[in-house]
C-alpha cells in the first residue's frame, strides 16, 4: 500500500456522511473525552450491516479493509490500514473478559455524538458503555482506562 498523508477530520467527516452505525471505542474515544491517554490507532465497533458503508467511508481516505465483508462478519473484526491502522469490530454482541455479552444495539441506543467541528461529529458509547467496551480485553491500559472513566463519570455527575 502506498503512504499518505491522513487527514482525520476528512475521515471523520467520511463516516459521519456515510450515515453508517459506528461508534469510535478504545482510546481515541477516551482522546476526544478529554482524558489524558496516548494512542496510535482507531478502533471502532459497527452494525454488522454497515460494513460496506464504512469501508466506502475509508476508501475515501485511502483506507483499505484487509478481510471482504462476508468474512469480516464470521470472524467478527477486521482491519482498515495504510499508514493508519483501525481495528474494526464487526458484531452483534461481543463479550467482556468476565463473561458479559454486550450487544452493540444497546450501545447505539444510548450513544453519545461529539462534535469536531461545524457539521463533523462521530459517535461514542456512554461512558459506562464505554468502560464495558474497555472490558473486552485485560491489559493494564484497559484497566487505567477505567479508572480514567469512572473519574470523569464522578466529575460529570456533580
């Protein structure tokens, strides 16, 4: 794949018009609340139907999906890359490490949208939403990512 130059704004823009039903999770979602984390890369959660909206969405930033959509449905994830890298999660329900199913439906009904700029928003989970995303995994950042929400869920709340 060739190198470009990424413009995430464009990216964003992208899916925003794409109307398609994905929410950013991981620690770029964290970056956007605010929260004092560094990452390298984009993971989102989409409706299972929507894969062929949001890899339109990418294409247009020069993104290209590594798995076509029918077997990105089986194994439930895939991977956008060129110079950026976005992991994608494709189903219905996924579990957390304690055996939680959490299904992304419920996630979209509670959403929160924030804006980027004028006209440019993306879509995030509440956040406890978004700490039960951060229960997919057990690593040590997961869990200081955690604790970083529950703080800001305790400052917003006052």
């Amino acid at each position: 794949m060739r190198g470009t130059e990424f413009d995430e704004l464009a990216f964003f823009r992208a899916i925003d018009a794409s109307r398609t039903r994905a929410l950013l999770i991981g620690r770029r979602a964290l970056v956007l609340l605010g929260l004092p984390v560094l990452t390298a890369d984009y993971d989102f959660w989409i409706a299972i139907d929507d894969i062929a909206s949001f890899n339109a969405a990418a294409r247009s930033v020069d993104l290209a999906p590594n798995l076509e959509p029918d077997e990105a449905r089986q194994r439930g994830r895939y991977v956008l890359e060129n110079d950026e890298h976005v992991d994608v999660i494709v189903a219905r329900t996924v579990p957390t490490v304690d055996g939680l199913d959490v299904e992304f439906e419920d996630l979209w009904a509670r959403r929160q949208a924030i804006v980027l700029a004028p006209g440019i928003s993306t879509q995030v989970p509440a956040l406890d939403d978004l700490i039960l995303t951060k229960r997919f995994a057990s690593r040590a950042r997961d869990l200081e990512d955690i604790r970083l929400l529950r703080i800001l869920k305790e400052e917003q709340g006052r």
